[in-house]
C-alpha cells in the first residue's frame, strides 16, 4: 500500500499534467529530444513568458522538469524522459481505448 508521502507526491504530479498547457510544454521538450529555451516555449505556446515560467515553476516542482540557466536565459529539460514518454504513451492508449 502507498504511504502518505507517496500519495501526496503522486496527487502533485496528477495535479500537474492536468493543465493543458503544463502537458503542452511537456509534449514539446519530450518531440524536441532537446532542452528548450523557457523564452522559446512561450513563443511557440503563443504565451506569455511569466505564465509559461509559473507552469514550468509546477512541472519542476513535482520534479518532472529541470531547469537551467545559460547565460541570462534559463532552459528546460525533461528529467526521466523515458518515464514521461512513458506515461503520455499511456494516457493516449487510454484516449484511444475509451474512444471505441
């Protein structure tokens, strides 16, 4: 059985791939295979920048995400990526299945 801990961090994570544009984020570092500039993200999210930096603030929280600076501009990445593939493979065969 899952303690307390586990239970809340889990509910963290669900918590922060339920918002579009947090999963968004998340599809477009995971098609890159590169890390991203947080500036770049905002403009292809058609964005702005402060948003889209609270939404990565979330996705780093729950330790989905790391960020890092370059210079003056900081930089996205996804951690475990295989993991993160993992679980969007997963969401989308659930998709599929409750579409027939």
């Amino acid at each position: 059985m899952i303690d307390e801990e586990q239970l809340q961090q889990v509910s963290a994570i669900f918590s922060a791939l339920g918002s579009p544009t947090r999963l968004k984020i998340i599809e477009l570092v995971s098609e890159t295979q590169r890390p991203l500039h947080i500036k770049a993200v905002a403009q292809v999210l058609k964005k702005d920048y402060a948003a889209v930096y609270r939404h990565i603030g979330v996705l780093e929280d729950t330790g989905l995400v790391g960020v890092y600076e370059v210079g003056r501009s900081r930089v996205i990445y996804l951690k475990n990526v295989e993991l993160v593939k993992q679980c969007v493979d997963t969401i989308k065969k659930l998709l599929q299945t409750n579409q027939q």
